[in-house]
C-alpha cells in the first residue's frame, strides 16, 4: 500500500520557520516525482515546489527564497523548509508523489501563520 505521511505542520508567528515532512512509501519514492501544494480556504489547491529524483527543483514564485525542498532518499522522505512565514502562507500543506500516471496525495497538515 503507497502512504504518504506529512507531519510538522502547525502555529507560528509571521517571519517563523516551520519544516514539514513526508514519509512515503519506499516502492514509489524512488522513481516519482515529488512536490508539495497547498490549499488555503476558498482557495484552489497550488503547487508550492517539486523535487524529482535527479535533484531538479521548481518553486512557485510566492516562495522562492523563502522555501526550500529537498529529499532524504535512505529515510524516504522529502521535506519543506519554510522560513520567513507570512499570514498569506497559512494553509493545508499537502505532499504529493506522481509515479508515472498515478498521483497519490497525503492526508495534509495544517500550517497557520499569525502576524
């Protein structure tokens, strides 16, 4: 069974760091894409950065500089290290690995930032 597990979400003040993990199932972490996306209320679900096998790395513009992502390939894991939070970053944070076709989702974690 494919899991992806996030943790690490949760209260901070605005310019606070938060990292968020992901545990994933170890037969797909190897060959999927991964990323996290978020979702805000009243809000569409956005891509907030990827990270695929080789180590290339896109981030949405909203948090480029502010958000890294990375992997740690023997704990299959892959994190997001988020710094100088803003109110606007406050969102259920989701992990998300695509595997060829298939895309499998985490359950999300909440991260509220307050000014």
């Amino acid at each position: 069974q494919v899991q992806l597990v996030e943790s690490g979400g949760g209260f901070v003040q605005a310019g606070g760091s938060l990292r968020l993990s992901c545990a994933v199932s170890r037969s797909i972490f190897w060959s999927a894409a991964m990323g996290w996306y978020r979702q805000a209320p009243g809000k569409e679900r956005e891509l907030v950065a990827n990270i695929i096998f080789g180590g290339a790395i896109n981030y949405s513009e909203s948090v480029k500089g502010r958000f890294t992502i990375s992997r740690d390939n023997p704990k299959n894991t892959v994190y997001l290290q988020m710094s100088n939070l803003k109110p606007e970053d406050t969102a259920v944070y989701y992990c998300n690995a695509k595997f060829g076709d298939v895309v499998y989702w985490g359950q999300g974690t909440q991260v509220t930032v307050s000014s």
